[in-house]
C-alpha cells in the first residue's frame, strides 16, 4: 500500500487520536500504534527544569 506523509499540529493529532478513541478498538488499534510510534519521538523533549511546562501526545485507548 502507498505510503503517504501528513503535517499535524500536536493539538490535531490529539483530536484525531480522541476521535479515533470513539471507535471499536480493534478497528484502530493498530492505526493509534502507528501513529504513537510516528509521533512520540517527535514530542520527546529533553529534561525540562523543574516546574516547566511539558507537552506531551496524549494517546487514547478505548476498552
């Protein structure tokens, strides 16, 4: 299958992460894995000083 590349936001991917959380799971599984796997290095941030402000990718998991 073709792959194809897409520019989100964080605020962008966190909405479709949650609209994909609505789904049945084992619908989109893999899809949420994809794209944690795809993301997350790129919201890991070093050590932030104590009491900053971190932003993280939040990844939703429906049951």
């Amino acid at each position: 299958m073709p792959q194809i590349t897409l520019t989100l936001s964080l605020n962008q991917t966190n909405t479709v992460l949650e609209a994909l959380g609505q789904l049945p799971y084992a619908r989109v599984y893999e899809l949420i894995e994809t794209i944690g796997r795809q993301a997350s290095p790129q919201v890991q941030a070093p050590a932030a000083p104590a009491g900053a402000e971190r932003t993280e990718l939040s990844v939703a998991r429906s049951a």
